[in-house]
C-alpha cells in the first residue's frame, strides 16, 4: 500500500536525486519497472545500464535521468526508505500508485500530487485515513499542505 506522509518530516530524504547519485547500481537501471519508468517519464530507452538513449540528449549515463524518474526509481528500489516524492511532477503519479500496488512504501509530499480520475488506495500517515480517489484525498491533503 502507498501510505503519503504530508509536509516536514524530518526523517524523510530531502533530495532523493543526490541520494540516488550516490547509491543506484547497474540492476536498478535494467530492470524491467525501472525501463518502463524511464520510457514514460522521460521518453528515453534503456541500452544498458549506462546508457540511456534520450530523444533530446542522445546517450546519456543514468544520472543525467530526470529527478522524477531518479525519485520513482529509489521508491521503488529502496521501498524502506522515505522519499520526498515532491521531486517528482504529476507524470509520476501513476508511477507512485503502481509501486504502491507492488510492495508498501511510505512517501513525503509537500504539495498536491494530482493522482488522476481512477481509484486507488492510499493512507494518509497525517490523519490515519484510508482514501479511494482524488475526491477524497483533496481536502484531507488540502487541509494539510499549506
């Protein structure tokens, strides 16, 4: 389950873009979610695990990757960890909700993430509250996020 802590939390790590600099191997670029991601977020494809083909860049190593695509792939390699998933834009959302489906990861945002029009099911660590579609989580988050 994607459980969504919003606001400060001291515990979280602030910049998952350096924490991803400093700890990705080879295999989290390879596997096969993480090329998935990395298609749709950032519209590149993986050659190998140091090169990824980018439509705007030409070959690129994965730190070049976008801070979105880097946060998705911690959350979803380090899921005992706690991202600021903020470094991420709502082209992740749908991303969030899938590893959230896989495994249970715990997330920080500090503003509204738009998780789209479907259902899901997300905890809101704030307030304890189970939530089903955007509906619900809008003035839960709303009242949260300032």
């Amino acid at each position: 389950m994607l459980n969504i802590f919003y606001g400060d939390m001291p515990e979280a790590i602030y910049n998952p873009v350096i924490y991803f600099k400093n700890t990705y191997t080879d295999e989290w670029i390879t596997d096969k979610l993480s090329r998935e991601m990395i298609r749709d977020v950032d519209r590149s494809e993986v050659i190998g695990p140091r090169v990824i083909d980018s439509p705007v860049l030409g070959g690129i190593s994965p730190r070049e990757l976008s801070g979105g695509v880097k946060t998705l792939i911690a959350i979803y390699k380090m899921p005992e960890k706690i991202f600021n998933a903020s470094a991420c834009g709502d082209n992740c959302a749908k991303w969030i909700l899938r590893i959230g489906e896989m495994q249970d990861v715990t997330i920080n945002l500090r503003h509204l993430m738009d998780f789209g029009d479907g259902a899901f099911e997300v905890k809101v660590l704030n307030t304890g509250q189970v939530v089903h579609n955007m509906d619900e989580l809008l003035p839960i988050a709303g009242m949260i996020v300032r």
